[in-house]
C-alpha cells in the first residue's frame, strides 16, 4: 500500500466526465468543467441581480444619467446628494427602420465603399504614370 492508494478515480456527478486522482473520503466529485460552468451560471444571476437596467443600453457609461425616479447617476454610480437636481434623462428610442430604409442604408454604405475604392485606384494609377514618365 503506497500513497498511490490514497486516490481514487470517480465520474462526475454532474456529467460523468471521469475526474482522477479524487481524495480517498470523497463519495463523489465535480469535474473542473461542471465547477467552472456552476461557477459562471452563479456570476451570471449575481451580475443580473445586482445591475438593474435602470436605463438604454449603456446608461452607465455616461457621464451624467438620471432615471426616471430623478437618481442620478455619473458612470452609473449614483449621487444621492444630486437626486432631484437635474431632469430626466430623455432616452432616444431608436426608431426601427423598415426595409426599405435598410436597403438604401447599406446602398449608400456600398457606394461610399466604391468611391473610396475608386479614388484608391486612381491614385495608384496616377502614382504608375509618374513612374514611368521618369
Ligand atoms: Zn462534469
């Protein structure tokens, strides 16, 4: 009987990924992967519990923002002493756009794409006919 004995080899409890050298006492393991799995799920709901969306997206990161309850907030930390000090921010709803707003957005991204191109190329043929008049 070496040290060797004082491990055993177990499944996990979780998904039966088989986890060496477990303690001797041990009745049962949690792999690596289910601890850090559990571990992000636990993150996740402290993160969803203590940030309430007071605002839009990314409200905290402005400078100055103040809810609909007048707290406001530099960088998404609140200033008790300033609540009620300033006006609600107004939040912009971003209006959706139809589809054929869409089409002529990416339309005018594709010209001003090509324009650039072009202007890319003239210039490189510019370049070209500067060389060879030399
Ligand atoms: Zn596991």
């Amino acid at each position: 009987m070496g040290k060797t004995s004082s491990w055993q080899t177990l499944p996990c409890n979780e998904c039966g990924r088989i986890v060496e050298k477990v303690g001797e006492s041990a009745t049962g393991v949690i792999c690596s992967y289910c601890t850090m799995r559990k571990a992000l799920a636990i993150d996740a709901s402290i993160a969803k519990e203590h940030v309430p969306s007071i605002g839009p997206r990314g409200w905290h990161l402005r400078q100055v923002f103040v809810d609909v309850n007048l707290n406001v907030y530099h960088k998404g930390v609140e200033q008790p002493k300033l609540k009620g000090s300033l006006p609600v921010t107004k939040v912009k709803k971003a209006k959706a756009k139809t589809v054929a707003e869409r089409i002529e957005a990416k339309r005018l991204r594709e010209e001003k794409k090509q324009a650039k191109l072009i202007k890319l190329a003239k210039k490189r043929e510019a370049a070209k006919n500067k060389k060879n008049k030399k």
